[in-house]
C-alpha cells in the first residue's frame, strides 16, 4: 500500500474534524429543541395550573361551598346570599303610585355602597304541561253534574292556552361581599338581608331568604333543563354518599367549544349581553323581555362606585373635555378659523359630563357599574336561534342591541347564575334612576293551588287568576262595576265554581237594590198601593200634614178603600212603570223559592210589584210623582199626559206632546228620531224621556236640537255656538 502523502493525510484529517463539527452541532440543536420543548410544557402546566381549567362538569360550576343557612362562599373571599322576591302591580298602577314606587327603588338602589356586589335574577322556566293542567282540574263527584265539571275543564284549559302559565317566573336578587373568613362575613351578611327585606316592605312587595336546599334548587333547574325532574337532594345524603353539592346539581356535561352557543347536557344555549345605545330608556324595556314565551334568564349586575370615586372621575374626564377644547382652539387659530366653532362630539360629551357632576353632586344620585346578560335556552340550535332573534328583537325596539359573548359562554353561563359573581368584563356606567329604570315589577300574579277558584285572565299577562279566598288574608269578596259590566255573571259564575269544586255550603241572599210586594190577586192592586204608599211616606212625598193621606196609613192598614187615594196612588204606579222604576209579572206555580211557591200554591196566580229604590235620585221622577199627588181628582180622571214647558217644569196637559227630548242631556227632536228608540228598546232612555208642546217651548227650557232627527237645525244651532 502506497504511503499517503503529507498533504492527504492533513485533508483527511480536515474531513474528519467537518464530520466531527457537524455531529456536535445537529446533539447541540436537538439538546435546544428538547429544553424549548420542556418549557413550553412546563409552561402550559403553570398555565393550567393557575387558569384552573376545569376537567369535570362538577368543576366549571364556580363555587366552593353552599352552607345550610343559604350563604355561598363562592371564592376564597367571596361570600353572598339570595333573597327570592315577588312582583306588585307596577304596570298597571296609577302614574302616581308608579312614581312613588320608582322613587322608592332609586332609594334601595342607593343603599348598596361599593362594598356590596348586586344581581338581580329573572327566571322564565318551563314546566311539565301535562303536570300544571292536573292543577286546575276539577274531579269528578258523586251526583249528576259531572257533565257541567267536564266542560268547565275544557274553558279552563283553553283560557290556559291564552297565556304564558306554562312558564314558572322566579325573581331573585342576592348580595356578596369580600370577607377574609366566613365568621366575618356571616354578621354582615344578615345585616344586609334585613336591610334588602325592609326597603321591600316599603316597597310593598313580599321577599324571603332562601336556604342553601333552595339556592341549590335553583341552579339544579338552570343546569338541567332537558329533564323536568324534582330535585332530590337532602344536606344528611353528604356524609351518608361522600359526595358534594355540585354532583347534585351538575349536568351530565358542558361543551364550550364554540365561540357563540354552549351545550349543557342535551340542552343547547347562549349567552349575550345588552349593549345600550339609547340615550333614554323605558320602565317597559324588562317587562317585554319577561313577557318571552320561551326559557330566558335575565341577569342585572350592579357594582355601586364609591361617590367620592366617582365625582373625582367625572371631574377628570371634564378636564381632559377641555384639554382637547383647548388644543382644537389653538388648531384652529393657527389655521385661521373661528376659534369659538368646536366638533359637535366634544361639545355634547363635555355638556353630559357637566349635567352627569351636578346630579353626583346636588341630586342624590350615584354612579353604578352594570352589566345586563342574557341566558337563553332551547332544545336545538334553530329553536335557539328563533328565542335570540325574538329577544334581540325587542332590544331594538328600545334603541339597544344585544351581543353574543364570543368565546365567553362559560363565563357568561357562570354569570347568569344566582351567586352574585360577575365574570364578565364588560360594564356600562349608569347613574341611579338609569339603573333604577330596570323596574324589576310588571304585574302580580295570583294563581294558588287546591280548591283554587277561576276569577278571570291577568289584564297584562293574560295569566289564569286561580284564588282559594279561604286561605287568603282577608276571604270577603265585593263586586263592583258599572251597569252592564258582568257583576251578576261574576258572581254566579263564582256561585258555580264553588259548587262543581267544593264540599261547601252555598248561601244565596239578595239584596236591598229592589223591593217586593206579593199580591194575592191580580184584581185587587191595593196592595200595590198600600206598598207604594209606604215608599212614598219614607221619600218624604207624603206627610202627614197632607189631608188626603192623614187616614191611610200604609205601615198600620194594608186596605186603602178611599177611591181618590188610590186614584193618585195608581196614577204614580204607572208613572214608575214608563220609566223603568216598577215591573209587574205574573209568577207561575213551579217558582222556586219556598215563599213564592207557597204563595202561588195557596192564593192562585200572584203578582210580584217590584220597586228600584233608586229613583230617588231622579228629580224628573220625583216631580212628575209630585205633581200627581198635588193635583185634583178631576185632572187625574182625564186623559192627560206630561208635558215640559218653556221653564223645564212639568204640567199636565190634556193634549199630546209634538216633539221629545231627553231631561239630562237637554237634547230634543222628533217622535220618531232613530237613536231615541234606538236606546228606547234598550231600556237606556225611558228614565229621562220628555215631551213638549211646541219647539219654542223646548228651546226657551235650553234644549238644542237632535243631530240625527234635526240635522239642519244642529248645524245651524252649531254656527251659532261659535
């Protein structure tokens, strides 16, 4: 073998330390790789590590621990509790008591300080429909009217169906503040609890404390909302299981990997917030979001700031407002402008910063940080779809938008519920009659169960009103209403549901609106006048001073046989009859009430004289009874009629009327006018019914003409009133 020569063997050495190099480099670059690689994991370990990302469905529910007595350590230093509250009748109270009640609420909304964190919960659940039927049915009885119960089931159901009464509406608000330990803040907590349940008192709605076993309830029915199941859950089940409260309550699942909807075990949802653009809002806005017929959980968030905080902000921001006003001058000096001429924006937001100051400052008003989230449910993404767009919808009704929390569903979940924890960044400063403008009452519902009475729909919410009067406060009922309105049907409608429903006995009594006289023959009236003589005496139209009725006394004699006496005593009957005020009917012998059944038995044919007493009010009925009482026995033989003459007094006349009119309205015009029988028929016109002799007579008694009958006399009488 040749010998290598020097300068091969020194190129064979070069190659070999090249190889040696390359080696080192490529262990030196898979060592950097191997050390990024073990930062990057160790990295995302600390991440996780103090992100605390869940890995259970039992850990996304962000709370640690929920006591007995019903508060809730949500983190180390975070406690809170939860008051449930009911509505009063704010929408459909008077303006005054809608302002009183306002002012009221700005008032509690004033007494949280920026210690005390607020959420005030609206929950819209749906309930098993089969099950809130069996609650208004009516069982079937022993006796023959169970045909009657079914068909009052089947109103009952259909008036259901006019309403919402498929959803179960809960308001809730609960308080938290920051605490080193529980002994801490327990003290202050219920300090704050009878705080919150006075200002309802004063605000006149009713509210209670829950306990843990309620709270806990509450947040089962928000995670569960694909099984309408009773929650069965006891605190004795804890040590006798070793489980926790969150196994009890916690979904099968969550998914959170979209970015705008989530799923809770089968139940798809979403969660959005209110963005509020509008400069003026509406006590209306929260009841229309209420009024939803779909599953839909309304959060308000308030975090009070400090006032001194806040005037001190304020009054920071006006001096950056004039710090910019002052360089736009300087601009526009330079530039040869106006310098007094200054963007429309910078003069708006200085002139609500000022007006923001002064209400700080002199107007009992305090700065709030809110946030407004929106929690809707469905059983798939479009049912999903349609309940967001139809919330959406009414946001911009009132100049306001409502957003998806894009990639903050789990947090916005969190913050929909009842713990008084907002995990949500975005907060919108509002001052106390803005935030007081979120009137947590539209309408109080009434509807009990058991032997619950039907009295009706809810005006606003068209809602059932079931009522057991027996378990109410107060049991007695009034009936009021104008003539027409339905008082008689409402009570024998409720005379019917006690009947079909209760064991009870059932007593009717009319009453005093209307007298009675029981004829015993239909040839002998004397009766009649012998009552009519009685009523007479107690209106003070007869007295004893009177020579013709100084013997006849109807309280001690029933038989008046002087035939002048019952001349003008029948000639007041018929008066009372044309006018509505007496009715006279035969009545058969199948009556049902025992004492005119006995009657009808004993004496034959009867007649019933019925009497309103409230013709007393009625001074034309009145004096027409007067004038037959002052007049002789000759002028009350004859024919004669009433008439009205140029004074609007009534006479006796022996010749018929030309022309009617009505004695309140002061309107006259022909016989036969189209609108006078028109109510004539209806029983509406008789009481005030007129006649006159002449027109100058009706005009001179200040009577105008009809507007139907007499349409070129109205007119022109109408030229003349201008």
């Amino acid at each position: 073998m040749a010998k290598k020569t020097k300068q091969e063997a020194q190129q064979e050495r070069l190659s070999l330390a090249e190889k040696r190099n390359r080696q080192e480099r490529r262990n030196k670059k898979s060592r950097k790789e191997r050390e990024q690689e073990k930062r990057k994991k160790k990295q995302e370990r600390d991440r996780r590590k103090q992100k605390n990302i869940p890995t259970t469905a039992q850990q996304s529910i962000p709370y640690i621990r929920m006591l007995q007595d019903g508060i809730c350590q949500v983190t180390k230093t975070f406690f809170s509790k939860t008051i449930q509250f009911y509505d009063i009748n704010y929408q459909l109270a008077l303006n005054e008591d809608k302002t009183t009640i306002f002012e009221n609420y700005c008032d509690f909304l004033n007494y949280f300080d920026s210690s005390i964190s607020v959420q005030l919960s609206f929950i819209n659940q749906q309930v098993d429909v089969a099950e809130f039927e069996k609650s208004i049915d009516i069982p079937d009885q022993n006796d023959d009217f169970n045909a009657i119960r079914d068909e009052y089931r089947t109103m009952l159901k259909n008036q259901l169906s006019k309403g919402n009464n498929g959803l179960v509406k809960t308001k809730y608000i609960t308080f938290g503040i920051e605490a080193e330990s529980l002994k801490v803040a327990r003290p202050r907590l219920e300090r704050i609890e009878t705080d919150i349940l006075n200002n309802f008192k004063v605000l006149g709605a009713q509210a209670h404390s829950l306990n843990g076993l309620e709270r806990l309830e509450i947040l089962y029915h928000v995670f569960n909302q694909d099984r309408i199941e009773p929650f069965k859950f006891q605190y004795k089940m804890l040590p006798e299981t070793g489980l926790k409260t969150k196994d009890f309550i916690a979904p099968t699942s969550f998914n959170f990997s979209k970015n705008q909807t989530f799923l809770m075990g089968r139940t798809m949802g979403s969660v959005s917030y209110l963005q509020i653009l509008a400069p003026e809002l509406t006590d209306r806005m929260l009841a229309d979001f209420l009024d939803v017929d779909d599953s839909i959980n309304v959060n308000i968030h308030i975090q009070s700031i400090d006032q001194s905080s806040a005037i001190k902000m304020i009054k920071s921001k006006i001096s950056d407002l004039d710090k910019m006003k002052i360089e736009e001058q300087k601009r526009a000096v330079r530039s040869g402008y106006d310098m007094d001429v200054l963007p429309s924006d910078l003069v708006t937001y200085g002139e609500e910063a000022k007006n923001l100051l002064e209400d700080l400052q002199s107007r009992n008003e305090r700065m709030f940080l809110v946030t407004v989230v929106f929690l809707n449910t469905a059983k798939n993404k479009q049912e999903l779809e349609n309940v967001v767009f139809q919330t959406a919808g009414i946001a911009q009704k009132y100049n306001c938008a409502l957003k998806r929390l894009d990639y903050q569903q789990e947090p916005g979940l969190m913050s929909s519920l009842p713990l008084g924890k907002n995990w949500i960044p975005i907060k919108r400063a509002l001052t106390t009659t803005s935030t007081a403008i979120f009137v947590p009452f539209t309408t109080q519902e009434l509807f009990m169960g058991g032997e619950s009475i039907y009295y009706g729909l809810n005006a606003l919410s068209n809602n059932l009103i079931m009522a057991d009067r027996k378990k109410l406060k107060n049991p007695n009922g009034l009936i009021l209403g104008t003539p027409g309105s339905g008082k008689s049907f409402s009570a024998k409608r409720e005379i019917l549901n006690v009947f079909l429903i209760t064991n009870d006995d059932i007593i009717y009594s009319k009453g005093d609106k209307t007298k009675c006289v029981i004829v015993n023959s239909i040839d002998n009236k004397n009766d009649i006048y012998a009552y009519l003589y009685g009523i007479l005496w107690d209106l003070n139209l007869i007295t004893s001073d009177d020579e013709r009725f100084e013997a006849y006394d109807a309280y001690e004699q029933w038989r008046l046989e002087d035939k002048t006496v019952n001349l003008h005593l029948e000639r007041c009957w018929e008066v009372l009859k044309s006018m509505g005020y007496a009715q006279e009917y035969e009545v058969v012998s199948n009556v049902s009430n025992l004492y005119w059944n006995y009657a009808a038995q004993s004496n034959g044919a009867i007649i019933i004289a019925l009497l309103d007493t409230t013709f007393n009010k009625n001074m034309l009925a009145m004096d027409k009874l007067k004038l037959i009482l002052n007049s002789s026995e000759k002028d009350i033989k004859t024919k004669h009629y009433f008439l009205t003459d140029s004074d609007n007094m009534q006479y006796l006349s022996d010749e018929k009327g030309t022309l009617g009119g009505h004695w309140k309205l002061k309107i006259y015009g022909e016989l036969n006018c189209k609108s006078a029988n028109h109510y004539i028929d209806k029983g509406q016109y008789v009481r005030n019914r007129v006649f006159f002799k002449s027109e100058s007579d009706a005009i001179s008694a200040g009577y105008r003409p009809c507007a139907v009958c007499m349409r070129e006399k109205y007119d022109l009488w109408k030229k003349l009133q201008k």
